[in-house]
C-alpha cells in the first residue's frame, strides 16, 4: 500500500514538474517546482547577491579591523572631541599669558597757534609743535592671586577634555564593534531566512501536489501558505534590518551612510575578551581609576574648586606696577627723556560689601556637591551595567553550549528524516520540518554568540580597558 502511494506521489510529481511556481514572487528566489525544490533547499545561499537583487546595492566586504581603523581615523564625533580639547588647551595657554606684563607705546603731536593759557598765565601770539612719546608696562602681580588660581583652573579643564576625547575614542570602538556583530547577525540571519523562504516554497509545491494527487486537502495548503507568507515577512524583516545595520556602521566609521558593508565572515565566531576568573568587584575596581569619563568628573571638580578660590581673591588687595619712559618736548626746544615708577593697590573688600563675593562663593560650592553627587552615580551606573554584561556574558556562553547541543540533534534528525524519505517510510515534509527546526536552532546559536561577544566588548568599555588591540585579541575573520 505504501509503495503504491509513493508511486502516485511521484507521478503528481512529473505532472507537476511542467508548472510554474504559484508562491513566487519578485523579488524572491528563481522559480522553484517539485522536482527542484529540494535541492533548492538545500542549495547555499549567496548573501551578497540576495542583498544586491532586492536592495540594489554592491557590498563591500569589511572587517572588524578595517571597521576599527577607519573608525578611529573619520569618526565625527572623535574630531569634534578633538577639537574641544584643542579649544581648552589654548584657553589654559591663555590663562598663563596673564601673568605677563602689559607693554603699550603712545606718542602725540600737538599744534598750537595763537593764545594759550598756561596755569595763570596767557600767553599771546603763541606758535609751538608740543611732541610727546612713552613706553609704558604694567604688571598686575597676580591680581591678587586670581589669575593663580584661574591658571588652575584651566588646566584642570583641559585635562577634563583631555579625558573626554579619549572617552570618545572608547565610544567610537565600543559602538564600532557592536554594530558590526550586529550587522554580521543580520547577515547570517538573511542566509537562514532565505533558505527558511525556499523551504516553505517546496512544502507549498508538495502540498499542492499531494492536494492534485487526492492525498492531501485544502486545509494542508491554506496552512503551507500562511507559512510560506510569514517566511516572506521574515526575510524582509532581516533585510530591512541589515540596511539599516549597514548605515549604522557606516555611521560610525564616518564613511559615506549609504555604503553597503559586508562582513567577510561566513559564520560567527565566540571571542573571550575579559578573563574568566575576573568578578564584578575585581572590573569595579578598575573602572574607578580606569575609566575616563570618571577621570573627566573629577578633573571638573578640581577646577569647580579652583574657581571657588579665585572667587575668595576678591576679598585681596590687588597691587599692581607701572613703570614709564617718556620723552616730552616741543619742536623749537627739543624733547628730553623722563621716567614714572608708581606702585598701587585696591582693596574694594569683595563685592557689594562682600555679600555679592560670599554668595558667588555659595553657589560655586553648591555645583561643587552636585558635580561630586553625579560622581558618585555615574559609579554606581558603571556597576550596573557592569553587573548586566557580566551576566549577559555568562548566560550567553552557556547558550552557545546548549544551542551547539540543539544544532547537533537538529542535524541529526535532518540525517533521520533522509533515511526515513529513502526507505519509504518518511515523506518530503518530515526532511523540510526537521531542516526548519534546524534552521531555528541556528538563529539560536548565532543570536547567542554575537550576544557573548558584543557582552564581553561591552565588559572591556565598563571597565575602561577597551582598545583596539583588546578587541581583536585572538580575531580571526
């Protein structure tokens, strides 16, 4: 009975080998019929050709160091950093020019002509050319030590952007690499879902076939069908998702948005990055030194308190010097040299009576606590995050363990199922159902290994020992 049924099978086969395919539809795979769909199921599937066909667009193949270098060369916002610490250091150079003297040069020529009144006395029929010419240079010594302290506090505000661009850099080569394993997981993702699409075609080719052949019914078609349109909707989900993992890489690498980056890895690979005997204590205690976003804080609060100083200085007598040749004369008599020394001092006793000095003062040391207050957040927002990826990290890894165990049954029952098909005993379907089972298991291991590895990157940045060099230890596309 059973051989008399394959007979049928195969026969509905033959007679629909001729047909075209009703579930295709452009821009998805070549025809498929019975007597193909099989194999094209089996077939591999050229993800850059399925990428150019539906999005138009010839890849570049790209990887993870490439992506890293090109990063760290035209990231946008690394050059804007670079140019904020460019910026504060000339202001900090700026603050130490205070402490030179001021040098002026001034000269006159004045014509008078007719009567003049000199003190008491008119003199009439007055004509002389009065000629006047001095170097002055004056020194405010320090004003009363402001300016020390302003020169603090310009240095600590440059080593504060110092901080915050090398913060950037380690941004750029975080967010560098995460969006390049995610954008290797959509690839690979277009693969299975393709394969997953040509699968559905064939077990809608059988369906209807077996439905011609009086062994099968319209409820087993309606229900192939369904599968076969969510299998669209899934690839066109994952090709959505890489185009747009693709302009966000891009992005990043400050290359040209619209480029079409393609990883060259053909299968994702588990990368160790953060030892393995390393607690969240051990990663905390780096970051607090280590990290430079949190260098950066405490660099502004060494300034905040220099500012608070130089407030106080208003309460200081402020002297300063000036020291002046001159050479003063007239035409007909000539000019002859004279020199100016003078010392003074001001002393307004703060401002408004010292109130206005007192509550500057106030308010300077209020920002002071509240910049210390987000220090001490931005730790405790470092230990959470540490603490997330630590066991993100750590349940990857033992995912990739168990879907390594399900791919290996998944394939296992391929075997099985091709057995069964060749015996006799199976039929198409079981070999289709075992390979999308299969397929899923495949979507695990790999959503589980870009997971491990964008984790353990992430590990590198919550504990401020990220670098390029520890990113690709032990890479090899």
């Amino acid at each position: 009975m059973k051989k008399g049924i394959i007979v049928l099978f195969l026969t509905a086969a033959i007679l629909g080998a001729a047909k075209i395919c009703h579930c295709r539809e452009e821009p998805f795979e070549e025809e498929i019929d019975l007597t193909t769909g099989f194999a094209q199921c089996l077939k591999d599937v050229n993800i850059e050709e399925e990428v150019k066909k539906y999005l138009g667009e010839s890849s570049t193949y790209v990887n993870l160091k490439e992506c890293l270098e090109i990063a760290l060369l035209y990231n946008f916002y690394l050059k804007g950093a670079k140019y904020d610490y460019e910026k504060a250091g000339w202001e900090y150079k700026n603050a130490l020019t205070n402490f030179l003297p001021d040098f002026s040069v001034s000269n006159y020529s004045v014509f008078y002509s007719g009567q003049v009144l000199v003190g008491a006395a008119l003199l009439d029929n007055f004509n002389e050319l009065a000629l006047s010419v001095y170097l002055r240079g004056t020194h405010h010594l320090t004003k009363g030590g402001e300016q020390i302290f302003e020169a603090r506090g310009k240095k600590y505000l440059k080593f504060a952007q110092r901080h915050n661009l090398e913060y950037t850099r380690n941004e750029v080569l975080l967010y560098c690499a995460k969006h390049y394993y995610e954008l290797l997981r959509t690839k690979l993702d277009i693969e299975i879902y393709q394969k997953n699409y040509r699968e559905r075609c064939a077990q809608l080719l059988q369906t209807q076939n077996l439905k011609e052949a009086g062994l099968g019914t319209e409820f087993d078609v309606i229900r192939s069908k369904t599968e076969l349109a969510q299998a669209k909707q899934n690839l066109l989900n994952a090709l959505e998702e890489f185009r747009y993992a693709q302009a966000r890489l891009a992005n990043i690498m400050g290359v040209e948005i619209t480029s079409s980056l393609m990883p060259v890895e053909m299968e994702a690979q588990q990368y160790t990055l953060v030892e393995e005997n390393k607690t969240i204590d051990n990663l905390y205690d780096i970051a607090c030194y280590a990290r430079e976003d949190i260098k950066k804080i405490r660099s502004r609060i060494r300034a905040l308190k220099e500012e608070k100083k130089m407030i106080y200085t208003q309460f200081v007598p402020r002297p300063r010097i000036i020291a002046q040749e001159q050479w003063q004369g007239t035409a007909k008599v000539g000019v002859g040299p004279a020199i100016v020394l003078g010392v003074y001092a001001d002393w307004n006793l703060g401002q408004n009576m010292g109130a206005g000095t007192i509550t500057q003062a106030k308010a300077k040391q209020a920002e002071i606590e509240k910049t210390i207050v987000d220090l001490e957040q931005s730790l405790r927002d470092i230990k959470e995050s540490i603490l997330k990826d630590y066991y993100e990290s750590k349940i990857s890894k033992d995912r990739i363990k168990i879907s390594q165990e399900q791919v290996e049954y998944a394939t296992q029952s391929v075997k099985l199922a091709e057995l069964r098909l060749d015996a006799g005993e199976g039929i198409l379907i079981d070999v289709i159902q075992a390979q999308t089972f299969k397929t899923r298991t495949r979507v695990e291991l790999v959503n589980s290994i870009i997971r491990y590895n964008i984790a353990q990157v992430q590990m590198l940045f919550d504990s401020g020992t990220i670098s390029k060099s520890e990113i690709l230890k032990n890479y090899s596309p």
